[in-house]
C-alpha cells in the first residue's frame, strides 16, 4: 500500500473514531463556535428548517434527500425518540409537493440492538409512510460492513409492507457486486457511494484507486443499456468530479434521459458543481441531514477529505 493510500486510510480511521466518541460529541455539539460547522453541513434543527433547506435547493433546481441525524444509538431510549421524529418529519415532507427521498439508518431504529426491535420499528415507519405519500422513496443508507446483512433485511421488510423503498450500497466493499447484482434481480432501486468507512482488505478495498475502480465498474454496470430496459433507476452518489466526467458520456450513449437516473451530493460540498449540473439538465438530488445530533456525521464529512478539516478549524476559531 502507497504511503499515500497508508494517510488516507489513517484519516479516515481516525475520523470515523471521532465521530463514535462521546465525550467529543458533547464538546462539539455543545460548542457555541463549532455550530456554524453544522450549519455548513447540515439542513436544519428540525423538519420544518429542513423542509426551508429543501425548497431553497429547488429554486436551484436540485432536489432533497432529508435525513434524520441520529445513528449508533445503543439506548431504546435515543431509539423511540428517533423513530418518534422519523415518523413526524415524514408528515411533513409528505404534504411538500417535492419529490424527496427520506433517508433511514438501521442502527437510528434499533438495529444496533436487536434485529427484533429494529424490525418492529422499522414496520412503525412503513405504517408513518402510508400509501399516500408524496416522498418519491424511503431511502434506506448503509452504514459500516457489520451492518450490510441488516441493512439489506431492513429494506426487504419494508419492501415487503409496500413502501416506495430504495437501497444504499457501498463500493469499497467487496461484496457489493453480488449484493448489487442481487437486487437488482429483485428489481431494486440502488443508491450507489463510494462509502464513508474502513475495513479490512479481507473483506473491502482499502486502496483510493481500488474503491474509485470498483465504484465506476458498479456505476457502468447500473447503467448498461438492459437496466435501461428494465426500468432501473440509478442513483450515482459521487462528488468525484473525474468519474462523472467518465460516466456521463456513458449516460449519453445509452441515451438515458434526465428524468431517468440520478446524480447525488451532500449538502455543503461542491455545491458550484452541483449547481452546474443542474444547470445542464441533469437531475440533482441534495442529501439534506437536519437534528441536532450533528456531530458523528459531520466528522465522517470531514473524514472523506481531509482538506474538510479546515472548516473543523474555522468554526473553532470562531471564523
């Protein structure tokens, strides 16, 4: 492994440890200086400021993917409380006329527990989710490599009490073809990112240049003409500048449309290119995280590069 790749994969480590830690997750968030961080990052303190942060990106002609802050809860308590607000916050997207997606987490509802109270919230949801919904997709995101099998059982019960619901899968991981091949069998509808964690080689790719390989051989697979036929909707979760600009003459020749496939961002992060490609037509959908339990997704943020510490920096020195 490069020295290179050796710093990248230590930063990412590092990062992901931080925002796992609790005394420094009570520092942060009950910092005065670093809540401007969250601002950058995050879309508000509660579903109604989100749903501002929502309308706000479209007159930019991007769409919202809300989410819930509130992952690796081991307490039932945090548990109901986050599945109270889930259910909540999807009332108030559903009356939006936006098409959003709403983003869930396993271990936000209990499957870092069990995978019975996961499941049984996870039906409370689909329930709060209801026929009528005008959120395009409750979308379930994958979190690290011990969560995958539940993470795919999470969208299976959900798919299976009827809800509109798609699927994040991660590149890095070297499992992620079969899981992808899988589901799109099933006929799925797959967010694919590179992912926001480390594992070993074992079981991941640990080097930049093998995870960036393994996300353009799953996107070009998303994209091949007969998941066009099919009716497949990709959804490409990627700020990698040079890999769209290897994808998108692909999207071109297979002649998918705009309306048919996705390009995804977070909110905060290259948001001139997000709004170029909007501006060119294609459709751009926001991943907008609001709460206040900021912090263990603001440091992952900051852990995919490094570069993001200065603004760990700036909000520390009140700038």
């Amino acid at each position: 492994m490069s020295t290179a790749d050796l710093k990248w994969r230590a930063w990412q480590q590092a990062m992901i440890r931080a925002a796992r830690s609790g005394a420094l997750r009570r520092l942060m968030q009950g910092n005065p200086l670093t809540r401007q961080l969250a601002r950058r990052f995050v879309g508000g303190a509660s579903a109604a400021e989100a749903l501002q942060t929502v309308n706000r990106l479209a007159r930019d002609r991007r769409l919202g993917s809300p989410y819930y802050l509130g992952e690796y809860v081991d307490s039932l308590a945090l548990v109901q409380r986050n599945v109270e607000e889930i259910c909540a916050a999807l009332e108030t997207f559903r009356a939006a006329s936006l098409p959003t997606f709403f983003s869930v987490d396993p271990t936000q509802i209990g499957y870092s527990i069990s995978g019975a109270v996961g499941e049984e919230n996870a039906l409370r949801i689909a329930a709060a989710f209801g026929n009528r919904s005008g959120i395009r997709f409750l979308m379930v995101d994958m979190e690290d490599a011990s969560y995958v099998d539940r993470t795919i059982a999470l969208y299976h019960t959900l798919r299976d009490q009827g809800v509109r619901v798609a699927i994040t899968l991660q590149a890095y991981l070297r499992r992620t073809e079969q899981d992808l091949e899988r589901l799109l069998g099933q006929g799925a509808t797959v967010r694919l990112v590179k992912g926001a964690f480390t594992a070993g080689k074992d079981i991941a790719w640990t080097r930049k240049r093998e995870v960036d390989a393994a996300y353009q051989r799953l996107a070009l697979r998303l994209l091949a003409p007969e998941m066009r036929a099919r009716g497949t909707y990709p959804i490409l979760a990627t700020h990698d500048e040079p890999m769209l600009d290897v994808l998108l003459p692909v999207v071109r020749s297979h002649g998918w449309q705009p309306d048919e496939f996705e390009i995804e961002m977070l909110l905060g992060v290259r948001e001139a290119l997000q709004r170029r490609l909007a501006n060119e037509g294609h459709t751009v959908r926001v991943y907008v995280p609001f709460g206040t339990a900021w912090w263990p997704y603001t440091a992952r943020r900051v852990g995919e590069n490094p570069a993001n510490l200065r603004f760990v920096l700036q909000a520390l020195w009140g700038r």
